[in-house]
C-alpha cells in the first residue's frame, strides 16, 4: 500500500477515488514513564519512553487506515495527515491520522 502526504503520485494516474479513511489511537501513558521524562525534563536530554509511545501510536494508527483503505479495495492512500493531541490532563496521548483511498492505474 502506497502511502503519503501529496495530493498525487508523480507518473501515475488516479483511477478512482474511494472516500476518506482514518485511524485513530489514544495510548496512556504510565507512572514510571512520567517520572522519567520529569528527570529528563530537569537535567536535559531526549525522552525516549515517550519517544516511543509516539512512534507506536503513529504505526497503530497508520495500520488502521491502511486496514480501512484494504477493505475499500484501494491500493494507494493519498493526501495523509497525522495529528497529536494530548488527552485527560496530559495523562493519554491522541494520534489520529486520514487521507483519501485510491485506486491507482
């Protein structure tokens, strides 16, 4: 599945359009994780436990719309956008990703 941020795919042709597909995951993060981004929030640094909570949350997120463009018969998903938000106080993170289904020639 071709995936991407364009409105179009250089030297291809869209056949057709199948209408917006979307994906969405909220992911709590946990007690240990915010204490540790806390230390690296005073000393400095990277924190690498929410670093990865993000890069899950993408690829779960990712996934489901894929699944969503598969089942609509698309074999390309077109003009993508990727959102975070933060939910409940900062307790949960919010990744929600859409674009539009296609069928490429």
């Amino acid at each position: 599945m071709l995936v991407t941020t364009t409105n179009t795919i250089e030297g291809r042709t869209i056949k057709q359009y199948l209408g917006l597909v979307s994906g969405e995951t909220i992911m709590g993060a946990n007690i240990i994780r915010d204490f540790m981004a806390g230390i690296t929030d005073i000393i400095g640094g990277r924190a690498s436990a929410y670093e990865q909570s993000l890069i899950e949350a993408k690829r779960i997120a990712l996934e489901e719309m894929i699944q969503e463009a598969e089942s609509m018969g698309a074999n390309a998903v077109i003009g993508v956008d990727l959102d975070y938000e933060t939910v409940g106080q900062g307790s949960m993170l919010m990744v929600s990703v859409s674009g539009t289904a296609i069928i490429l020639e």
